[in-house]
C-alpha cells in the first residue's frame, strides 16, 4: 500500500540527540511492522553496532533503545514505498523541507543521511559526495554515510562500518562496541598492508 492509508513508520527522536540517522523513506514491510530497517536484507543494525555507536546488534524491535545513547531515527520522506525510486523530486525536496523543520525542532548535533542520493535530490546538491558537508539542516551538521542497503554493492559490511564508524569518531560518541576502535579508520578502497 502507497496511498494516503498506508501506515506511517513512528520516529525515533526526542530532543538533543548527539545523532539521528536519516534514511530516504520507509519500505513497506518496515512501515507495515513499524519499525525502522525492519527488512532482512538491510545492513543499518549491524552496521551500527560494527561501527561502535551500540554495544551490541539491535534488532529492528529494539529500535527505542538507541534513545539512551543520544540516537535517533527518521527519514526525509514519510511514506513508504516498496522503492525510494517510487519518489518524485518534488516529494524529496518537500520532505527535505519537513525534515528541516522536525530537526529544527529536536536540535540534533549531527544527522547521519543514509546514502547520497537522497540527500542529493532532497536537497538540491548535486555534486554532494560522502563525508560531512558544509550545509546544515535544521541547524544540524550533516555526515553522508553509505546506503546500508543490501543492493548498496559498493559498499561490503566491512567497508560500511568503517564509513559509520568515521561519522561516530566526528560527532564525538564513545565507541561502545570495541570492535573498530576510534580510529584512525583504514581506507576501504586501499588494500590492506601485508
């Protein structure tokens, strides 16, 4: 369902949190559970855990506890869609504005936009790349991390913990899974030194 009766995926804000993830919009089957990254295929649970911001795997039913450690969730869009290409540009510009305003409202220190492309369309920056930029939304400042979505294929779990694990050490949250450390990160598109 993508009409005006599909269901809406809560938030996972409140204010003054160090970060809030910012996915393109819901999918169906999380939508429909309601909760965030509720699909099997997708990496943003163990992602975050590998990259230090949780000290152990969450589970999608678990999402309220990311709250304690000064985390959030939300997404630019609100309505689900089976896929983010289901999207018009207006629809992501007009949800840019709304996630500027819901953000204004909470103050996050940092939002960790998941994926470039979104955040490229929603707000009009086209040569954007991954990393921090030097715009801020709702008075947050912004981290581009990759897409944690299994057809996200540039991006291995490996790869995709370090890049989330470059955000944490920036917005200055202690790394609570000891897996990564807090850097200095390795390049993922170096080979490793033998």
């Amino acid at each position: 369902m993508t009409g005006p009766d599909a269901a809406v995926l809560p938030d996972v804000l409140a204010e003054g949190l160090r970060v809030v993830f910012v996915g393109i919009n819901p999918g169906l089957s999380s939508a429909a559970a309601g909760h965030s990254f509720h699909t099997p295929g997708n990496r943003f649970w163990p992602a975050l855990h590998r990259a230090g911001f949780t000290p152990r795997q969450l589970r999608a039913e678990e999402e309220r506890l990311l709250l304690g450690w000064g985390l959030g969730i939300t997404s630019i869009v609100r309505r689900p869609t089976a896929r983010a290409a289901q999207l018009s540009r207006a629809e992501l510009v007009a949800g840019g504005h709304d996630l500027a305003d819901r953000i204004r409202a909470i103050r996050p220190r940092w939002l960790a936009m998941l994926g470039v492309t979104g955040y490229r369309s929603a707000f009009e920056t086209p040569g954007a790349r991954l990393g921090p930029q030097t715009a801020t939304i709702g008075g947050a400042r912004v981290w581009i991390v990759p897409n944690p979505s299994g057809l996200n294929a540039h991006f291995p779990p490996q790869a995709l913990a370090v890049e989330f694990a470059r955000m944490r050490a920036a917005a200055d949250v202690p790394d609570r899974s000891g897996i990564l450390g807090d850097g200095p990160f390795p390049d993922p598109a170096k080979p490793a030194p033998r």
